[in-house]
C-alpha cells in the first residue's frame, strides 16, 4: 500500500523499519488520496445543478420526453445540498489525513530519499508545513473559505439576513482558485523507474559500500536469520526470486488531475452566466404597478422578445436598491402570442421587497396604481433573468392536478390559471383540482378575478368539473365573512377552517380510480410534508398521486 501511494519501492527506506508508524503513515497517505478523488467528483458535480439554463431546456425540450425522468431534474436543488454536504464530510476527512502527514513526514524524515519527503529536515514543526508550503497555505485558506459558505447557508442565516447567505456563497470562484493551486505543490509523488528499482529488490551496490554482508542486510530488513541450506548469496537470489537494484530510484509529482474533473462544468457555469448576463443586460418596461391588499405588489412588463412556459420563474435585479441583490420570483402572468405582457405577484415581507416598493409605488398609495407606458421611464431601472423551471410545468402535463396553495405561494398556480383561461385545449389536463388557504380573507382579493372569469369560461362551456376551486380560510377570529357580492361565484367555494387532507385525498382517488394525480404544493414546510405523506400511502382505488414539491434551483 506505501508503495502504491508514495512511490517509495525499496525497503531501505528508514520509514519501514517501523511498522506501527508506518501503519500510520500509510492511512494517512490513502485517506488523503481517497478523499482528494471524492472531493473532485462533487466539486464538478456540484456545478451542474447551478446551471439553470441547462435544466429548463431539458425539462421543456422532448430531449427527455419521460415525465418521471424530468421529475429527476426537480431534485436539482436536493442534489445540489447533497453534494455539499459530502465535500464537508470528506474535506473533514482530508484535512485530517494532512495533519497526520505533516507530523509523519517531519518524525519519520529520510535522508536516503530526499525527493520523497515534504518536510526540509528531520524535526520540522509541521506547522511550517501547513503555513509556508503551497499546498499548506491553500489548504487552509479553502477551509476557512469552505467554512464560511457552511455557516452561512444554514436556514437560520438564510432567513434572517440573505445578504450573507449570497454574498458568502459566491465564494466558490475563490474556493476553485485555490483548488487549482493547492493540487499544484506535488505533494504527492509516485516511482518513475518502477522497472530498473522494483518494490523489494535489493541494491548490492550500497550494501557492498556499506560493508554488509547479505545475510546480515536480511537479518536486519527482514528480521529473519540467513537462511544456513543457502552457503552462497547467488544461490539465495536465484532461489528465493530476490530481485536486484539496477538504479536508485527516482520520483515525480503527480500530474495534477483536479482540472479534469472540474474544468468541464465549471466552463459550462461560465458560460451560461456569460449568456445569462448579456440575456438580462437590456432593462424591461414596465406597464403597470398594482398594490393589492395584505402588502401584495403586482409588477406588470413587457420585454422583447420573452418567452415563458406556465409554471415558470424570473429573478429581478433593481440596481436602485442594491447592486448585488436579486430575488427570484414566479410568473403569474406569461406572454402568450396574442400579448407580450408578463407579470409577478410581490409579497413585501423583507428590507428588499420594502425598498422596492416605496420606488415604484408612493407612499399616500392605498389601493391601486397603473402606471402610464409613458410615465414608466421615470421609475428606476428593472432587470429580469430568466425564465427558469420549476415542477409545476408539469401541472399542464397530468390528465389531472391538485393543487395546493398556501398564501403567497398561490403564484406559481396563477400563471397556469391564466394560460387554461386563454385555452385550455392543447394541454393534457383534463381535470384540475385547486384549493387555497389563507389567513386573511382578503388575501383571496389577488386572484379573485380570475377565479371567477375561470369559472364563468368552464360554466359557458358546459365543463363544469373541470376545475375544481376550493378556499380554505384558517383564521376568522370568531366573524365569518364574505369576499364579496361581485364575487358571488367564489362565495359557495369558501370554507371556514383548515381543510382535512385525508378526507380530500380519499375523495379524489374515489372519482379517479386508477389513474395517476400530480400532486404540487407550494407554501409552508408542513404543509408539504403532509401533502407528501399523503401521497405516497397507498388507498384502495387503485389510484396513484405523484408529489412534485416547488424549490428554486
């Protein structure tokens, strides 16, 4: 094994003559090989993930025409923090392998083989090593780095200061940079002359300088006797296979690897952030800027040349309230042939949504604003990138959906509304089942219009069931109230309370036996996981629900 990862083919060396460090020596060496592999394959692989251009194409393009292999692709996110996770643990491992090298090769350094050691002189303080040599030096400062990306990505700093949690993650240019640098100290080095010195052979001519017999150099070497039937060394060698030294030998660094694993998805990030950023280089314009009630903002624009898919999401960039700062957001609202205007539905829940608000709406705003085409140069610059996917194009692509909305999270949902209201005809979907909840009975006033012209375009159509609106109101504080006598139609469809799942589940896989529902949800975390629960028990109708779970890749 010592051979295999330090090259060193001769038992001459001073490290072999003592086996309990040698054990140490070896572990060391291997893990930090093994880890160093490992750690290359997420660092490429935890790239890809990011590559959301990538990911919408193959999710809406018929390269991959199987709907459960472009469920895969809404793991991205999963896969993402998986990746992450594992070069945590191994990076832990490989730092640990390091320390132990760098005591080993300072107690155990070897005069015969020079090449071989990292440390300078026997007894060097490994400290030295880790502080003065390039892979040293890199090494810590990627752990540092490594460090400070972990801590700020945990949910708590995520939530309450997102600022951190993206600026800290945008180190990972500089965590690839010393990547490169750190594989290129050769620490590591491997035997070039395997043929002329092999593993085991002896070098008559440095134990004939030495003054050693051969069987005194076995009795030492191999801690066995000269064996007495053999009178002559020839006879030995000849009869034993001992192989014999033509040269010293000689060792190399390894040729540095890590590009290969990660200069292929790294180029492709590259260029998609080159293309992403020319994309989104010329502003939008916006039509209109609506407040709605419970600090709800609707953003209405127009773009040359967008296209979007319903289901879809965009990130905005308002360089009037921050330069780095962008948030991604879904479309409510896609354009379609007959209309290019697209829009989202802003929940002002944050320093980033506040400031935007008070640039685009007034502060003596109450209830609404349109504003002119012509007055919308006057407001400061917005920027769009995007579309992206998101599992809820799949919505379309089930002969029947359910769902879920919980609050704000009605967004994703409104897009899909507004494409069946413009034709429902050339999608898959036959049977849509959407339910609602919220807090506050006016937060149903959002969509509430198109809630009602959906249901008037199914009635006309004599399509009753195709859509099936359900609205949940979990909190009333004792008053049961109405939306309101413009929206009768909406009147019937609200219930007090949170709605019973089970009960729901069972009902729908009732009227649809043996056939396969999409179950999405977006809203609070448990929320999802009963949806998700619920889904994957089995019922006696034979019927399959499918959970497809919205997360921003």
């Amino acid at each position: 094994m010592l051979t295999a990862v330090t090259g060193l083919g001769s038992t001459e060396s001073t490290v072999a003559k003592n086996l309990p460090v040698v054990s140490i020596h070896q572990l060391g060496l291997c893990l930090s090989r093994a880890s160093a592999s490992v750690l290359n394959l997420n660092c490429s692989l935890i790239l890809l993930p990011m590559c959301r251009i990538l990911l919408a194409f193959l999710r809406g393009s018929q390269k991959v025409p199987s709907r459960r292999t472009r469920r895969l692709l809404d793991k991205s996110r999963t896969f993402h923090i998986t990746c992450g996770v594992t070069i945590c643990i191994f990076s832990g491992v490989h730092v640990a392998a390091h320390l132990v090298n760098a005591l080993n090769f300072s107690v155990n350094y070897s005069e015969d083989f020079v090449e071989l050691n990292a440390a300078r002189y026997r007894n060097e303080d490994p400290r030295k090593l880790l502080f003065t040599t390039v892979p040293g030096l890199t090494g810590v400062c990627m752990v540092v780095v490594l460090f400070l990306m972990i801590t700020a990505s945990t949910y708590a700093i995520r939530v309450s200061n997102y600022d951190i949690f993206w600026y800290t993650h945008n180190l990972f240019f500089v965590f690839y940079m010393l990547l490169m640098l750190h594989v290129s100290g050769g620490l590591l080095k491997y035997q070039t002359n395997l043929d002329t010195h092999p593993p085991g052979c002896i070098n008559l001519n440095r134990t004939s300088s030495q003054n050693i017999s051969l069987p005194e150099y076995f009795s030492e070497h191999f801690h066995e006797p000269f064996p007495e039937e053999f009178s002559k060394p020839e006879e030995f060698t000849q009869n034993t296979f001992v192989k014999i030294c033509m040269e010293e030998p000689r060792f190399q660094a390894n040729f540095p690897q890590t590009w290969l694993w990660i200069s292929g998805p790294l180029c492709l990030y590259c260029a998609e952030r080159l293309y992403r950023y020319i994309r989104s280089n010329k502003p939008v314009t916006i039509i209109s800027v609506i407040s709605h009630p419970s600090d709800v903002m609707e953003i209405r624009m127009v773009k040359e040349n967008f296209k979007a898919r319903p289901g879809q999401y965009i990130i905005l960039h308002c360089p009037s309230v921050s330069a780095l700062e962008n948030h991604p957001f879904t479309l409510t609202m896609c354009p379609t042939e007959t209309k290019a205007t697209f829009g989202v539905h802003l929940k002002i829940v944050g320093d980033w949504t506040e400031r935007f608000r008070d640039l685009l709406l007034p502060p003596s705003s109450q209830d609404s604003e349109i504003l002119p085409f012509i007055q919308s140069r006057n407001y400061p610059k917005l920027y769009i990138d995007g579309p992206f996917g998101s599992p809820f194009e799949e919505s379309l692509n089930y002969e029947i959906s359910l769902c879920v909305a919980g609050g704000i999270g009605v967004t994703p949902f409104a897009s899909i509304l507004n494409t069946l209201l413009d034709d429902w005809k050339p999608y898959k979907l036959r049977r849509l089942y959407f339910i609602w909840v919220c807090r506050d009975i006016q937060s149903f006033r959002w969509f509430a219009d198109l809630l009602c012209m959906l249901h008037n375009k199914f009635w006309q159509e004599n399509r009753p069931d195709y859509v099936n609106i359900q609205l949940y109101l979990s909190q009333t504080d004792g008053i049961q109230k109405i939306i309101g006598e413009k929206y009768h139609a909406l009147n019937s469809r609200l219930f007090i309370g949170r709605p019973r799942w089970k009960l729901l589940f069972d009902e729908i896989a009732k009227y649809n036996r043996g056939k396969t529902v999409g179950v999405f949800c977006c809203g609070p975390n448990s929320l999802s996981k009963t949806l998700h629960k619920l889904s994957n028990q089995n019922n006696s109708y034979g019927t399959t629900f499918e959970y497809n779970k919205e997360s921003f890749s």
